[in-house]
C-alpha cells in the first residue's frame, strides 16, 4: 500500500525528456509493428521508416505485463510503473523514441487501460500478481468491478452494453475504470509516456469503458507531445448492436473496423460484393458513411488488418499460415492490392501492419531478430516485413503527394476493377480479376512520362524509371495493360506527379490544366443528372452533353456531384450548374457582374477545385 500511495501520489513518474529533432514526416500514415523489440523499432526507424516517408509507428503495449509465451499475453497488464517488458526495458523504449524522432517518425503507444492479467504468476518486470485475491502492484480488490463475465450475447440486440463495459472481456479483472483512483493510474501512466516523447496513444478495448472514462483518463494528461504537436488518440471500438460509435468521437479517432470488413468483402467477392461497389459501400470524399455506416474520415484510423483481424478471421491476411485458414498472397495479390488501395483513397488516417508469420492461433513472436548478423532485414522468413513490400511502401509517397485531392474519374472494367483519380496529383488502377486488364483511361495529370511505382521508382538522375512507365498524353488520357491477378506480378497502376521523369511537377509549359468542379443539396430526382455549363466548348459553351456531366458522388437527392476537366491554363471561366432531365433548372444569378460563377483556372502544373457548396436555386 506504500508504494501504491507513492504513484497516486505522482512520485514515481520521473522520465527523461526526448531531444529536439526535425519536422517528422506527413502523419497520416503509420505502421503497426507488432510486437517488434524496441532496439529493432528504432533500426527500422533510421534505416527505413523514416527514409520512406512513414509518419509514425504503432508500439505494442509497453508496461510490465504476464509473459504467457503467447502473442497476446502483452494485453495482460500486470504493471503500469515499470516499463521493463518483452521488447526492451525503459531505456531502450526512451532510446526508440528519440531516434525514431531523430528519423522524422513519430511513436504512438497501444494502452491497455481496460483490465489487468488473469492467473498468477510473475511478470516481465519480477513483480507478482494474483487475479484470485486481485493482488497487483498499485490495485487491491476494490481497484476491480464486481466479478462476472461478457456473454457473447451482450454484444447482439437487445444484448447487455451494462455487461459489456463493466464484465471481464475473455475472463480478465476488469478495472474500476469509472474510479478516481484508476483513472489517476492510467493517467501518471500516460503522463510518463507523453513526458518521454510519445506522441499518441491507441485505447485497446476502448469499447469495454464507457467515453467519460477514457476522458476522464486523459484530462490533466498534455495534449501537446514533446514535439508541440497534438496529443493523437484513436480507440478501438467495434461496432456491435448496442455501442454508440459517435460517443467515442470526443476523445480521438476510432478504429473504424467497418474498412477492414469491407475491403475483405470487396476482394474476396463475399456475398456478392465487388470492388466497382466500395463508393455505395463507404461513400466518397464529403460525403463518407455509405450503407455501411462508415464514421466520418476525419474520425478513422484504418488498416486491411491488425494483430487480432488476422487472426479471427475477419480481415484479409498475410502472415496467417494456420492450416485451413484462407491466405491472400498466396495464388493472388490480393492482399497487395488491397494495402495500394488504402493508400491511394482519400479516407481516414492509415496503417500499415507488420508483425509476424505465424501457423498455430497463439504462436508468440519469433525469439530470433528481424535482421541478419550484418544487420540486413530477413524479409518474409520469421517476420513478415510487410511495411518494406516496395508495392506497398511506395504507395507511402503517393498519398502525401495525393494530400488534399478529392477522387475523380473513378471507372470500372468489370467489377473487380477500378481506376480512379486525385485530382493533377495522383491516378491509380487496380486488377483484382483473373483476366487481363486493358483499358484507356482518364487522368487529370499534367502530360509526360511517370513510374508505376507499385513496379518501380525513378532512377536516382530522375530521367528514368526502374521499371515499368506509363505515358499521360496532353489530354490527361492512359493506356494501361494490367496482367491477371494469381501471377507473380502486382496487378495494379499507381502514378504520382513526384515520380514523373524528367521532374516538372509544376510550372512549364502546358495546354491543359484540371479543374474539378462540385456541387451538393442540388434536391435531384431520379432521372435527372447535374452538369456545369459554362463559357468555353470544354463546358459545352452553355448546353448541357456528356462532356460536362457531373458523376454523382454515392445515392440520395443531396449527395455531391463532381467531375474533373481539363481546361487551358490562367485563363478567365464562367459557369453555372444546371440539373437536366425530368425537368430543367438553372442555378439562379449570382453577386457578380455576369451572374454567373466566375473563377480563373491556374497556371500550369497547378489544379483548381471549384466546390460551390449547395446548389443556388
């Protein structure tokens, strides 16, 4: 009871400041290395993450925890004071932290803050527990609700949300989360880790206390990191019947799990579902939710699967080698693909996941190191090395340079394959058919050579590519042959304007430039469509025709509708939208002296969005 006195206290939380560093690298894109040691996180750090343009990398719990010899026995806390566990003691997490800042990388830390261990026995740290008589270091018996278990019917309708937060999940002592004690706990927990320069956290089980309790939890914790940035928070909350996902909202962002249900249903083709139908299924930039429910973008953290998914069966899956489960890079690229279209559409904060191979459900992680004895990373051997597949990191650069672009001629072949645009930023086709793909597509990119870099990079002069190219002509159009998924090769295309040989991702000389117009509330009925008409032939010179039809953006009278077309570059436009079909109306005159919308499209190797907001009747 002294030393649990001392930490309510606030006396055994000194830490050691992290040093300055650079600007870190664009923060929406961050791999979850499971389980990985701390002295080879800060490796890959240096030699990889940071160069290739991760933002940030996802530990796994690093508090003194029960070492069951399983993969999840890091969910088992038994110590939130020591930080000595089975990937490295508090001086190699602090020395990880400053040197994945050192390489431009931020550190996000997974908190269990739920429960404590079950059984007996001693932890990572040497200190002792007992879940029979709730003995562990700072928490006593009154720490702990009432003993009872979740029933998986508590999760179904009408389930048990009372069960849910305050039962024990798989067994495991459920915390008094809703206590002050508790919650200072957590919160000299969390305040020690901020102090060493963390810079957000991930709530496991978030979904098992209620969102004042996280808050709770949080408050009087710096929401500014070391680094003066936001304190990021994401939370895992799986949808059941009962869970109110928006409640969450208030805290941080939300493992949408929705994503990763969809993208295995889409690749997969279960049920009936296709890749053609992800815009229904999620909806589209400003207009997110879909018939899936999907929480808005600026809420989810998203990923094609994590530590549990790929091993309950509800993610599509790499490293899963458990016999009779199905693997989606074996016989297909699927998998591959699925990482490439994560990273080229505009939703959510993504991670990549790294871990490790495994053929048996609780298989703990390899005991030997991801590197050779000269330091060179054992790729697909123990560890899966996921975040260093050169389709999938590539894609790291494509969607910091895509930031901010909304999706644009977005096409399918049959339904297995896409293509889509990010504005004069990126375009990308993805095959996931057992049949060839030969298509010519639309692209919103200025003219010139560019790498496809699920294939290849430029050349280190810039003037070539390493492997394949793709010519983009001066109207923005592709041709592409795309070989079958189930061979050796990527089925997929991704093109980006900062590996375009020769460089000239701006300025020069042009006779086209992009320029997206949008709409949404324009109240439409079925049959009538949208278009921009305006003062130029490329805007139908005021007569509404294929060219200048705007493509609708999901399902309802009120969704946005957008289209992106190439127009000379600095040069004075005028234009309305029109709805056409069933009945014809006009957007009514505007405040300027024509009356029309007016705007000036840019110079080139710029782009224009031109969102109206809502239709002016």
């Amino acid at each position: 009871m002294m030393m649990k006195s001392l930490l309510a206290a606030g006396l055994l939380t000194g830490v050691a400041m992290a040093p300055a560093h650079a600007a870190f690298n664009p923060a929406d894109t961050s791999a979850q290395m499971f389980r990985w040691k701390w002295n080879d996180i800060a490796k890959e750090c240096t030699n990889w993450l940071g160069p290739q343009g991760f933002g940030a990398v996802q530990v796994s719990p690093p508090q003194a925890s029960a070492s069951l010899g399983a993969w999840w026995d890091v969910y088992q806390p038994v110590n939130f004071a020591s930080l000595k566990s089975n990937m490295g003691t508090e001086a190699e997490f602090q020395s990880m932290v400053n040197t994945c800042h050192a390489a431009k990388v931020r550190v996000y830390v997974d908190v269990v803050a739920n429960h404590l261990a079950a059984g007996s026995g001693t932890a990572t740290d040497g200190s002792a527990w007992n879940s029979t008589s709730l003995a562990y270091p700072y928490f006593s018996s009154s720490d702990f609700h009432p003993a009872c278990d979740i029933a998986g019917g508590d999760y179904g309708s009408p389930g048990n949300r009372y069960n849910v937060i305050n039962c024990r999940l798989s067994g495991l002592p459920d915390l008094r989360t809703d206590g002050a004690y508790v919650q200072g706990q957590v919160k000299n927990y969390l305040t020690k880790l901020v102090g060493m320069g963390v810079d957000g956290f991930r709530f496991d089980a978030a979904k098992h206390m209620q969102p004042s309790d996280i808050a709770a939890m949080l408050n009087g914790v710096s929401r500014t990191t070391t680094a003066g940035e936001s304190l990021w928070v994401t939370q895992e909350v799986i949808p059941d019947s009962n869970v109110v996902r928006s409640d969450y909202y208030s805290n941080g962002t939300l493992n949408e799990f929705q994503y990763s249900f969809a993208i295995k249903a889409v690749f997969r083709n279960e049920n009936g579902a296709s890749l053609s139908q992800i815009r229904a299924i999620m909806g589209t930039p400003g207009n997110w939710g879909g018939t899936w429910g999907f929480v808005p973008s600026e809420k989810a953290t998203v990923f094609v699967n994590n530590w549990d998914t790929e091993r309950n069966g509800s993610s599509l899956v790499a490293s899963n080698y458990v016999s009779g489960t199905t693997n989606d890079t074996q016989g297909t690229k699927r998998y591959d693909l699925a990482n490439i279209f994560m990273l080229a559409w505009p939703y959510g904060s993504a991670q990549l996941h790294s871990g490790f191979r495994f053929t048996s459900y609780d298989q703990a992680p390899p005991s030997a190191s991801p590197f050779d004895a000269s330091g060179n990373p054992l790729i697909n051997q123990s560890w899966d090395f996921i975040h260093r597949w050169s389709d999938i990191s590539n894609m790291v650069a494509f969607r910091a340079a895509a930031s901010g672009q909304g999706v644009d001629y977005f096409t399918n072949g049959t339904a297995n394959q896409i293509a889509f645009g990010r504005g004069a930023k990126g375009f990308v086709a993805i095959n996931n058919e057992y049949a060839a793909w030969n298509a010519t597509l639309q692209t919103a990119l200025p003219a010139g050579t560019y790498c496809n870099v699920v294939h290849g990079v430029l050349n280190a002069a810039g003037t070539a590519c390493t492997s394949d190219s793709v010519t983009v002509g001066s109207n923005g159009v592709i041709s592409v042959s795309i070989p079958a998924n189930g061979g050796s090769v990527v089925p997929a295309v991704a093109l980006h304007i900062n590996q375009k040989v020769g460089g000239g991702g701006g300025g020069g000389s042009c006779t086209t430039v992009p320029v997206t117009f949008r709409v949404a509330n324009a109240n439409t009925v079925v049959g009538q469509n949208v278009y921009v008409v305006g003062n130029r032939a490329e805007l139908g010179n005021w007569v509404q025709g294929s060219s200048n039809q705007l493509n609708i953006e999901g399902s309802g009278a009120n969704v946005p509708w957008s289209r992106t077309i190439q127009l000379p570059p600095a040069t004075p436009i005028q234009y309305k939208f029109m709805k056409y079909g069933v009945n014809t109306v006009w957007e009514s005159n505007q405040s300027t002296a024509s009356g029309n919308r007016e705007a000036t499209t840019p110079a080139c190797g710029g782009s224009l969005t031109l969102d109206a907001g809502s239709f002016k009747f």
